[in-house]
C-alpha cells in the first residue's frame, strides 16, 4: 500500500497497533509531534518507571490508560486487549503498522542494546530477555488479528506491512523519526 488517506481523516486521537518491535512507539512519537498533541505509549502504562519492565498492579495500569484516553487529543501506542475496547471507543483513527519477524528480532536487540528510544520506561534498565525473544515469535502472526478488529472498528484505517510501506507512510505525511522521548 502507497496510497494513504491525508493525516487529518484520522482525527486526533489515533491508536496504533501491531506486534511487537513493528515501529509503534516511534511513529506514535512522530505523528504527535507533527499533529502538536501528547503520545501515549501503554508499554509505559503497563509498565513501572525505572524497572526491568516490571508489571503495574493491574487497578493501576487500567487508571492510567483509562484517564489518558479521556485527554481530548492524541497519539497512544499498544495493543493490550483487555483494554482495547474503551481506547476503540475514544478514537478517531487507527494504524496498523507491521515487519517481517527478522528485523523485529534486529530492532529488539538494537533497541535494548541501544539505550534511549521512544516508548521506553523512565529510567531505561531494559535487558534482553528470554521472555520477550519467545513472544516475537509466539506474535509472529499477530498483525492479522490487529488488522481485523482494526477494520471492525469503522474508524479510518491505515495498514503498513513492512518497513518500506512504513517509510513510504511518514513520507507521505510528512514526518520525520524522533530522537527524543515522548511523556508517559
């Protein structure tokens, strides 16, 4: 796909979906500076600051994905299903972004090597983990699952599927990739 709808039929609260380490968190980064509104990234919602990526209580994270979806504009990145359905209700648009499983594996060890990037947690203490190398490929699928309850959503829908849609994506919209962190 090439053809994308201009940026404004998405609204401005876009949800961005797709597997793990597909380029969410850093176009979620992208647009929200272009649009001037917040990007939410869940992972950090999920997540607790300054760990190893160590689960908030549940009560907690659903508190905090539930008041950011409440903010009048933004860009939030994730999937966690038990979720999903209020931040469907709250936007306005959705991307699907995916890549192919290898350079979802060369973007985890990059990213986890690497240091600072969108959508880490405050403190940035990430590791490579046995966990999160078995998930890629137990998610190696998934995307088709996020484009389908993308599509029964009825919002307006952008679909990339590897990285040269996804770079012909932030050409079309103008947008350049970031190099500094987004807020929680």
């Amino acid at each position: 796909m090439s053809d994308f709808p201009p940026l404004a039929d998405l609204g401005r609260r876009i949800m961005i979906m797709g597997p793990t380490n597909a380029g969410k968190s850093t176009l979620a980064v992208a647009l929200a500076q272009r649009l001037g509104v917040p990007a939410f990234h869940v992972d950090r919602f999920r997540h607790l600051p300054g760990t190893d990526w160590q689960q908030r209580p549940t009560a907690e994270f659903h508190a905090l994905h539930d008041a950011a979806i409440l903010e009048p504009e933004w860009v939030m990145d994730g999937n966690y299903s038990e979720v999903l359905p209020q931040r469907i209700a709250r936007a306005t648009g959705i991307i699907v972004v995916d890549d192919n499983l290898l350079r979802r594996y060369w973007r985890y060890f990059r990213r986890t090597t690497n240091g600072a990037r969108a959508g880490a947690l405050d403190g940035n203490r990430d590791s490579i983990k046995w966990e999160m190398i078995h998930w890629l490929w137990h998610t190696r699928h998934a995307s088709e699952r996020s484009r389908q309850k993308a599509r029964e959503t009825g919002l307006p829908l952008v679909f990339t599927h590897d990285q040269r849609e996804l770079d012909a994506l932030y050409a079309a919209w103008g947008l350049s990739r970031p190099g500094s962190r987004s807020r929680l």
